[in-house]
C-alpha cells in the first residue's frame, strides 16, 4: 500500500494558489529563528508548498533550497522567486529521499509536512533530515498531535489503517494517510536531535492541534 500520496491533493491546491491564499502567509515563528541564524546560512524548506517561507527565508538572506513532491509547488516558487529576484534553488523530490549530500544544510525547516504518510513514512523523512542536516544545525517541524483524534470522531470519520497512521472519509487532503503522534511518540522518532521546544497548539481552527518543534542535529 502506498501511504506518501498526500502530494496529488497538494499538487492541485498549488495550482489554484495565489497571494491571498492563506498558505501564503509565513509563520512567524519560522521567520523569527530565521532571523537568529547566521547571515547566509543553507536552509531547506522541506514541503516548500507556494513559497511562503522561503521566499521570506531567501529576502533575510539565506541560501534557500526549496523542495516539494508536488510539481506545482515547484512551479509556482521559481515564477515568484524570478519575480522578486530572489535566488531560491527549487527540487522536485520526496520527503523519504533527499537528494543532497551529508551535512549539506545548517537550517532545515518542515512546517506541516513530514505527518502526510504512515509511520515508515516519518522515519524515513527524518532519518534523511538528520543526514542532510550539518551537526549543530537545527531543525523546525511541525506534527499532527493525536489531541485532535477524540475517539467518537475517529470511529465515526476515520479509519487507523496502521501504528497512529489514520485516513478520514470525505473530501480534502486527510483521504490520504496521515501521522497523529503523541510528545512521547515524536520523541522517540527524533534520534539524533537535542530538543530545544515542543509545545502542542491548534492553528487556524479550534481543534486543530499540531506539535510545534524546535531542535538541534546532535554530532
């Protein structure tokens, strides 16, 4: 069973993006480490989406490498970043098989990304996160916390097809397998990383509970 599919919904909802999307707004949490690393410093914004973090990321600065498994996202990045003059290294790849070298980057950012498959899925990705990720580098992501599962919803919405893997009936992105973990799940996941912040929040909605990490690639 394939369970990395997340990217044909995606794919689809970049086409139809634009500047008033609200997946074009930059965290401003993202934006405020950036501002903490040296100037300069190699980052990859992993699930780039339209740009929306590393177009703020390359106009601080940094050397911006942008990856997506969704060709629109690729897109959509080297048209704004050639508009704005902006020099922003765009891949089309997956999450679970990065193409860079060991070490290749201080900064590696996955803002409600890495969650979209089963749990092999996620381990894979941060496995290949903490290989392109210089020793001393640090690492921000976001996860879909389990606090958003309450168990009549589950039963009645979702089905858990593996370990904390669910898919949701219905229309939207959650007909494709994503990951619900809990601190001590996530943390288990995260060999090779000091955590610095882990602090679980809903984003737009109420109920919509995400994990938001901060860490640093041990040596």
């Amino acid at each position: 069973m394939n369970t990395d599919t997340a990217h044909r919904y995606w794919n689809d909802e970049w086409q139809r993006a634009d500047g008033s999307s609200p997946w074009a707004m930059p965290e401003p949490w993202v934006v405020d480490h950036a501002q903490t690393l040296a100037p300069g410093s190699r980052i990859l914004d992993l699930g780039a989406g339209i740009g929306r973090h590393a177009l703020s990321l390359a106009e601080l600065g940094h050397q911006v490498t942008a990856l997506d498994a969704a060709e629109a996202s690729v897109a959509a990045i080297g048209a704004a970043a050639f508009t704005k003059s902006l020099a922003i290294e765009t891949c089309h790849a997956p999450m679970t098989d990065l193409p860079f070298d060991a070490g290749s980057f201080d900064h590696v950012l996955a803002w409600n990304v890495i969650y979209h498959g089963d749990e092999t899925v996620v381990r894979r990705t941060l496995a290949e996160v903490a290989r392109v990720l210089r020793p001393g580098g640090s690492f921000m992501a976001t996860m879909l916390s389990n606090r958003r599962l309450p168990p009549e919803q589950a039963k009645a919405e979702g089905h858990e097809i593996s370990r904390n893997t669910w898919v949701f009936d219905g229309k939207g992105d959650k007909v494709h397998p994503h990951y619900f973990c809990t601190a001590s799940d996530l943390l288990a996941l995260l060999w090779g990383f000091e955590v610095f912040t882990l602090y679980d929040r809903p984003h737009e909605k109420p109920g919509s509970w995400h994990w938001h990490l901060l860490a640093e690639r041990l040596a």
